[in-house]
C-alpha cells in the first residue's frame, strides 16, 4: 500500500568489481544473442548493396554504400567478440533481420525506379534495420558489462555508435536530400 515504506534506493549494492561467478544462464543467452546478431550483420553484408544500388539519392546511395563497409567491420568485431569469448564464430538465423531485409525488397519491388517514393521506403527499411541493431547492441553492452566482459562491451559499444550515427544520418538524408518536388511534378 501507499504507506508501505520504500526501499532506501540502493547506494551500497553500487559496486563495480567484475562478478566472480558468471551466471551460467545469463552467459548463454547472451553468446545466443551475439550469434543472432553475428548472423544478421553477415546477412546485411549481402543485402545492403541492392539498397544502395536501388537507390536515386546520390546521399542515400552513398550513405548504404559507406554503411556497407562499416557492416563489414561489425563481422570482425564480432568475430573478436568470439575470440574473447574462447567461442568460434557461428551464426544463428536471426528470423528479425530476414523479415527487415525482406520487407526492404519487397519496398523496392512496389515502387517505380527512381522516384523519391522509392528513396523514402529505402530509408524507411533501412532505418527499421537501424534500430533492431540499436536495439540489439543497447542491450549486449549492457549484459555485457553485467556479465563482467568489460572489453567486448567496449568493443559493442563501438558498434552501437556507429548504428546510432547510420540511423542519424538516414534522418538527415530524409530531411534535405530527397527530391519530393520532383516526384510531385512526375505525377
Ligand atoms: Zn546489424
Ligand atoms: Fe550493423
Ligand atoms: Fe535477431
Ligand atoms: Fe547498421
């Protein structure tokens, strides 16, 4: 009840050693979380190229293009994640990431070629992809840390910036280099 006195909040539980005992079942998910996300980046090093190549905004088509490479560095860095772990690296089907890829064709499939209809569902579903991966590194660091593993935090965290800074920048493509007046004109 409302008179029930709350629990003073917890100053002293504040410590920062590394947990001797690793919670067995915590450490599990988080390796099955890691090959999920392992999975997914492999899987957008094969699709991002027919974003970009879609796409009719130089920015836009610049912008997957360069993304497409820092994907590519995410797969090592997750590669060393496992290292660090004394685990090999092995995906596991990430069902997300296929339906966000399939949902970025299918945008490209229903739209005319060239038009800023197009651009605009590209950067819809790659911003989608955006933040489950934001989602997913948010997340990873923190157990990450809980677990102790202060060092593949570190290196998750320097992903999650990067998917920050992608989602940030689809953002501003959107705002200022989509031509809407010209996709109006051609109707
Ligand atoms: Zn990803
Ligand atoms: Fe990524
Ligand atoms: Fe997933
Ligand atoms: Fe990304």
């Amino acid at each position: 009840m409302a008179t029930t006195k709350k629990a003073a909040p917890k100053k002293a539980a504040k410590q920062t050693s590394t947990p001797k005992n690793i919670e067995p079942a915590l450490l599990e998910l988080f390796i099955d979380e890691i090959k999920d996300i392992y999975w997914a980046e492999k899987h957008l090093v094969k699709t991002l190229p027919k974003m970009s190549k879609a796409a009719t905004s130089g920015e836009l088509a610049a912008a997957i293009k360069d993304h497409l490479e820092v994907t590519k560095t995410q797969v090592a860095r997750l590669e060393q994640v496992f290292e660090l772990l004394g685990k090999k690296p092995v995906g596991k089907k990430c069902e997300a990431m296929e339906g966000l890829a399939e949902e970025g064709k299918g945008v490209i499939e229903d739209t005319e070629a060239g038009s800023a209809t197009r651009d605009v569902g590209i950067i819809i579903a790659s911003q989608k992809v955006e933040h489950y991966e934001i989602a997913a590194y948010g997340c990873l660091t923190q157990i990450a840390k809980v677990l102790g593993l202060n060092e593949v935090a570190d290196i998750l965290a320097e992903t999650l910036a990067e998917e920050k800074e992608a989602d940030e920048l689809l953002t501003t493509i959107a705002e200022n280099d989509i031509n809407y007046e010209a996709a109006e004109e051609e109707e």
